[in-house]
C-alpha cells in the first residue's frame, strides 16, 4: 500500500537562509513556497520525491513546538512522509498493526507565488510505535510541479535516506514486516557494522546498526534517528566543480562502496543534514 516516498521534512531555523542552501545544492529553483499553522515551508520536488524545508513562523502553539524541537536538536532531518494510492486501506492496515494512526485529514495548500492549490489526505502513526521516528503517509490528490534546474550538476533524484538503529531486529519487523517495504539487502560487515535496504519506489530507506559498547544505553538512545540523506546526480565531476565554485565544502570525489559508483560528501549548506551524493553505476540507478 506505501508506493513511495512523497517527502523528508528538514527543519531549519531561517527559512531563507534554508532555502538558498539547497537550491546552491541542487541547482534547481524551489517548486513551492506555503506560510501557516505556525510554519514556513517551501519545497523543492525532484524526479521521485520532495524536501520540505520548514521554520517555525508566528506565535502559536505548531510554531512553539517547532522552536523547542530546534532548540533540542538543532537543525536537520525531522520526518519522513510515505506516498499511498488508498489512503483509507492503509490507515485501517496501520491500526490493525497497533501504529496508532491518526484521524485521516484532509489538507490544502496554496503556493504563496502561483496561487495554485495542492490538496491530499494525510496521516500520522504515533511516534512511539516507529521507534522514535516521526512517520507520516499521504495521498496527494495531484502532482506537485518539478523543481526547474538553474544550473549545469543538478541534483537528479534521492538515492537513500538512512534511518540508524540500535535494535536492527525490531527496525526490520517496522519497515519491513509491518510497513511492508521491500527488504532488498541485509548484510553485516565488520566496519560498517549491519546494514538493511528496504526499496520504497525507485529508491531506499536504509536503516544501519553500529554495535555499541555492553553498557546499556540511556532511554533516549534506544530510539531509532534519521541520519542522512544520499542524493543522485548525472554526472559527478560537474556537480563538484558547481558546488565547489559556489564554496560549498566537498570532498574529492571517490570511488563507492557499490561497484561502479563513485560518491562524494558535501560537509556544510545542508541545513545539518549528513548528505552524499552518488554518480550511480552506468545504466541503472544506485
């Protein structure tokens, strides 16, 4: 019933400022821009999903909520958003598998620049029953528009976003078992640790397990947390040379772990999210 991933949410605490980091960082334009419920939001859409930057905007209780979490865990990743084709089927799914889903509730949004309206049916399972980690699931009613490319390297499309865990057996039964994503990849490996690839359209949510030292750890570290965000592009050499002229700070590019790829790390302009991006092996997508 989950046919994709429509969008991340990334917090930051000036949407401007937010807002001309990723278009310095995709190279595309914002596809669109929405003030209200105590928020700014503005959203860049690429060929298989969207990020939705958002800033805590006003004085009521969303923007307050939105200011503490800032205020505990700086900016960065906060949410992700499964796509579905039958919103209904899905939320009677989520309450069977005890998610605790939220009433489904009918959304409309108004670019503040087009004045063209976006409407969807959303939910929300309760962040206890994901392991921490803030899920929410939409049926849009149409598309959104493309974000339009501004200049030569432009981010193409998400490759994986990564999700780490500290019990990869129950991280597993969520995405896999009871989400019902695709479980294309379970490997471990002395380094790296355990990594899991679960296929959610054309790209991966990745969940990783580091093993940690014997002592039992805090409560709040029990919890699953969003960790970073891969992105594709075309070709490499021209995205580095993009971002390096607009003086983002990148990595030479390198050879990846996946035959064939080759991978690099932007280290600021990301709104504090850990991102690499992946020139994916010739002829198919990483």
């Amino acid at each position: 019933m989950i046919t994709g991933l429509d969008h991340v949410v990334v917090l930051t605490q000036d949407i401007a400022a937010g807002t001309a980091s990723y278009q310095t960082l995709f190279a595309r334009a914002p596809a669109w821009q929405n003030s209200g419920d105590g928020a700014d939001r503005v959203l860049f859409t690429l060929d298989n999903m969207s990020l939705e930057l958002m800033a805590p905007s006003g004085a009521d209780a969303n923007a307050d909520r939105i200011r503490s979490v800032l205020a505990a865990q700086g900016e960065g990743l906060a949410s992700l958003c499964f796509r579905t084709n039958d919103i209904g089927k899905l939320h009677r799914r989520l309450d069977r598998l005890t998610l605790k889903p939220e009433p489904v509730a009918e959304v409309e949004s108004r670019d503040a620049l087009s004045g063209a309206v976006l409407s969807w049916k959303r939910t929300r399972t309760a962040s206890d029953a994901t392991r921490g980690i803030r899920l929410f699931y939409l049926q849009l009613a149409s598309e959104r528009p493309r974000s339009v490319p501004v200049a030569t390297g432009p981010i193409t499309a998400m490759d994986h976003v990564v999700v780490s865990t500290p019990d990869p057996e129950r991280a597993a039964a969520l995405y896999g078992a009871r989400l019902g994503l695709d479980m294309a990849l379970d490997r471990s490996h002395p380094d790296w640790g355990r990594l899991m690839f679960f296929r959610c359209g054309d790209l991966v949510v990745e969940v990783t397990h580091r093993p940690a030292k014997p002592a039992p750890a805090p409560l709040d570290l029990q919890k699953d947390r969003l960790r970073g965000i891969c992105w594709r592009v075309a070709d490499i050499d021209a995205t580095h040379a993009r971002l390096a002229r607009a003086g983002v700070d990148v990595s030479e590019v390198r050879t990846g772990r996946k035959p064939g790829t080759r991978v690099m790390t932007v280290r600021n302009g990301t709104c504090g999210v850990p991102t690499l991006l992946v020139q994916p092996s010739p002829g198919k997508p990483e």
